[in-house]
C-alpha cells in the first residue's frame, strides 16, 4: 500500500491500526503522542501538539466518545503556537460535523464556515484532509439549515477527492464525502440517489477499509435510514444489524453508536406495526446513551421521544405524555423551539391530545410541528406525516374542506419518493375516501421517531 507519509509519522500510525480494527490502541498511541515531549521523540517525526490532539479527537470518536473527542479538537485550534492552516482546518471540520451531529446547529454553522474557507484557501493542504473538512462542513451546513452551502461544499469535496484512493486515509475522505452527499439526498426526499451513494461508499468501505469497520457501520446504519424511509423494511434491517456487528469491534455497547442504532430498530420495529418488539430495544438505547451522556442530553431526551411514541401505541399514553411534555421543554431549551426534535415531539403528543379528546390542543400541536419542518426543509415523508395527522384532526372538528386539502398536499409529497404501496400512502388514500364516507373510522400515521447516523450526520 503507497502513502502520503512517511510510516512512522503519527497519522500513518493511526491510520494503520484503524485498518484491522484496533479502535482502542490507535486512541492509547494518540494519547501517548499528544503526552510525549516532542524532545524526546528519536527521529524527528514527532507530531506537533495541535496534529496530536487532532489524531486523538478522531479515535475518541471511532470509539463513540464524543465529548472527548470535542475536547481534543478545541484543544488543537488552542495549541499555542497555532498550529498551522491545515490542522486547523481539519480541527474545525470534525467539530462542525460532531455539533451537527449533537444538535448544536450554531456552533456547527460557525465552524463549518471556517472550515470551508481554510479548505478552499490552503494550498498545503492534502487533498484527503480538504475533502474530509469540505465533506463535515456540508454535514454542518445542512443541520443548521444551510442547504445552498451543504451542496457548494459537497461539490468541492468531490473536486478535491483523488479519483482512486491508495491510502486509508484517502478512503475515509472519500467514505466522508459519500456520508455526507447521502445524507443531503436524504434529508430532500432523494431517497433513491441517497441509496445509490451509499451502496458505491459500502463498496469503497469494505475494499479499502474492511467490513467490520466503523465506516461499514455508518453506512450500513445510513442504507437502514434510507430503507425504512423507502418503505422496504426488510432491507432496513438487515442494513441495521450489519452496523451493530461491525459496532462490536469498536466497543460493543460501550459504543454510544450502539444506541443510536438500537433506536433506529426501534423505529423500524414501530414503522412495521411491532410496538412489543420495539420496546426492548428503545429501552436498551436510552439506558446505554445515558451511561455516556447523561438523562439531559438532546440525544438522550430524543430517545425518550421515541421511547414515548412506542410506550403510548403499547396502550400506555398517561406515562407517553409525561415524557413528552417533559422532553419539549428540555428540547427547546436546548436545540431552540424551530428545531425538528422538537417536531417529532410535537407530533406525537399531538396524537395522545387527539384521543384524548382535546382536538383544539391536538391541532394546535400539529401546526406547530408542520410548521417546524416546512421551515426546516424537511423531506416529503416526514412533512406528509403531519399534514395527515393535522387533517384527521381537522375532520373530527368538522372541517372537511381543511382537511381534504391537508390529504391531497400528503399525497403529493409521497407519491413518486417512496413506493406505491408504502403504508403512508395506503392510510392517506383511505383517509381521503372515509372524508365522503363517514361510516370508516381515519387510519391513523404514527408520527415516527427520529432517525441519527453513526458518524459525526
């Protein structure tokens, strides 16, 4: 295998172990780096601190640990002196992907800006390292709402890729690039284009990197996204169940990645009408995140949106909507009240309000949480879900023609992205007949839980 560096620099040294897997001892020789006095390192290959601190954020992050790895890369773009362009550069592109990925948009707006402008600026840089921190600031961009920038910056990612990789580190820029043009796909509906990205980034992942690898995980757990959107469920989990296999090299349930994709089994189990074998695993995932995170996390309480939504279709909706009411608040203090966490929550106490008999508040909740997305640029399935609630709603008040358009606008949206026989599309369909049909009872849409991806989404 060729290289850009010289064997013994402490990148190449990273990069290596990553290669068969060895999450833990590439973080001990990081940290043993970042540790060392660079006097007393033979051969002159010692990093400087800045790149130290950068090498040890990224396999704090293979192992799932975020908060650590956030620390290491604010350390980096502290060193004193400062380290130079490209550091920093990489520094600020983990970080605008990591505060995507932990719902701090304006922080990862603020650094994906940066990071982007470094990476367009900096001749010395790597063609690898410029299309990793082009690829994390598009990651950056889209959760914070920028769409224009997200795709600027993935066209610039693609430009600055080599059209073969010969280095892991080469084949990780590219595996970041394919993550983050997916998930911009993903999040407007594109769920073909995102599968087809996704399935050329597997392939790229399991030559270059190995199957049992931490991106074969990310892209396994992201093809499970796209799948569940889709409405091809089967496949959904078995790209699922590939991710938390290939998780087991890297910490098992140690891996707060773990528990990311124990929700989103959760949620595929809940999309398939399987509330009982939802539970378990919802259950499992709060637990595990909150052993890392703490029970005040935006992705801890997130999880407890999901748990809520299962626990209330169980026939429990006095303790769903306690969490509820709890998790919005904790939600909008921490994300702000437009963020689409925030929605899903909405959505689902909505419902429980509904039957409960409190259509004003059920209403009310809905156009709160339609609102939300429609200003987020939510993709077509999520907005249409809400619209279909907020006309079941509308016609138990009387209002059919409010209704009838609400449907019509659902049905739009999902015909043509997901397939014909999509559960959605089914339930929209009957609803619109059972509007001249007052003897059928509305099909109700579960609102359905949040979906997060492994790598710093």
């Amino acid at each position: 295998m060729s290289s850009e560096r010289a064997p013994d620099t402490l990148p190449a040294r990273i990069d290596a172990l990553r290669a068969i897997g060895a999450y833990g001892e590439a973080r001990d020789v990081a940290a043993a780096a970042v540790a060392a006095d660079p006097e007393d390192v033979d051969g002159g290959t010692a990093p400087t601190l800045a790149v130290a601190l950068l090498e040890l954020g990224r396999a704090e992050s293979d192992l799932g640990r975020y908060g650590a790895a956030g620390e290491a890369w604010r350390r980096s773009l502290g060193c004193d002196p400062e380290p130079d362009a490209g550091a920093r550069m990489a520094a600020l592109g983990e970080l605008a992907a990591l505060m995507a990925f932990l719902g701090d948009t304006h922080e990862a707006a603020a650094f994906a800006a940066e990071a982007a402008r470094l990476a367009s600026t900096d001749g010395d840089a790597s063609a690898d390292d410029r299309a990793t921190a082009l690829a994390n600031a598009a990651v950056g961009a889209q959760e914070a709402g920028l769409g224009d920038d997200a795709v600027r910056w993935i066209d610039a990612a693609r430009a600055a890729l080599r059209p073969e990789p010969d280095t892991v580190r080469g084949a990780r820029a590219a595996v970041a690039v394919g993550l983050a043009a997916s998930q911009l796909h993903r999040a407007h509906g594109r769920y073909a284009e995102a599968d087809a990205e996704l399935r050329a980034t597997l392939e790229l992942v399991q030559t270059r990197l190995g199957a049992a690898s931490v991106e074969a995980a990310a892209v396994h757990n992201d093809l499970g996204v796209v799948a569940k959107f889709a409405g091809r469920f089967e496949d959904a989990e078995a790209s699922y169940t590939l991710a938390i296999r290939a998780l087991e090299r890297a910490g098992g349930d140690a891996n707060p990645d773990t528990a990311a994709l124990l929700h989103n089994l959760a949620g595929l189990a809940q999309a398939r009408g399987d509330n009982v074998a939802a539970e378990a695993p919802a259950r499992r995932g709060v637990a595990l995140r909150e052993q890392t995170l703490g029970p005040d996390h935006p992705l801890v309480v997130r999880d407890r949106v999901a748990l809520a939504a299962i626990l209330d279709a169980l026939g429990q909706p006095a303790e769903a909507a306690a969490i509820l009411d709890d998790s919005i608040g904790r939600l909008e203090a921490s994300l702000g009240p437009d963020h689409p966490e925030v929605a899903v929550a909405l959505n689902n106490l909505a419902a429980i309000r509904g039957r409960g008999g409190d259509l004003e508040a059920a209403a009310t909740l809905h156009e709160r949480a339609l609102g939300i997305k429609e200003r987020a640029g939510a993709g077509p399935a999520s907005v249409a879900i809400s619209l279909n609630n907020l006309a079941a709603v509308r016609r138990r008040q009387g209002r059919h023609g409010d209704a009838e358009r609400d449907y019509r606008r659902a049905l739009a949206l999902l015909e043509g992205s997901v397939a014909a026989d999509h559960p959605a599309i089914v339930a929209i369909r009957t609803n619109i007949r059972a509007l001249d049909r007052s003897r059928l009872a509305i099909v109700p849409l579960q609102p359905r839980p949040s979906q997060r991806s492994v790598s710093p989404d």
